[in-house]
C-alpha cells in the first residue's frame, strides 16, 4: 500500500498506478490515504494474483509485483499464475 503511494507521488498527475490486493478493505484504506495526500491518481481494486486484470496492455509502462506467491496451495493454482 505503501509503495502505491510513493509510486503516486514519483509519477505525478500524469501517470496512473493501480493497486492492487487480494484482501477486502485494503482498496478502501489505499483511496483513503492517497486521498488524504491529495493524490488523485491511484486506482485501488481488490483482485488476487489469479483475478482478471482489467487494464488496457497498453496503458502499462512498468509492473511491479510484491509478495504475491504467499498462497498457501501454490501446486493448485500453477496453472493460472505460471
């Protein structure tokens, strides 16, 4: 959550970032501390690692991941994430 913030403030009023969790609430609490600092351009979703991501490819200049092979049945999932 953090890093999406930082991320907001480097890039600027011209450059989107997307956060994104797999855990309810943390969407809520990313757009209300991004808010509070007056930061307008971070959209937060909840998805998981194995979610439909609904941006356009295009729109995408870096991607960065953090700590989101913590599932606990990664064999069950490889086929989606891998």
């Amino acid at each position: 959550m953090d890093h999406s913030i930082r991320t907001a403030e480097i890039v600027g009023p011209s450059g989107t970032v997307y956060g994104f969790d797999k855990w309810s609430g943390v969407e809520n609490t990313l757009s209300q501390k991004s808010g509070l600092r007056g930061l307008k351009n971070i959209l937060a979703q909840k998805l998981g690692i194995t979610g439909l991501l609904l941006v356009n490819a295009d729109s995408i200049d870096v991607c960065w991941l953090a700590t989101v092979l913590h599932i606990l049945d990664v064999l069950k999932k490889k086929d989606i994430i891998f």
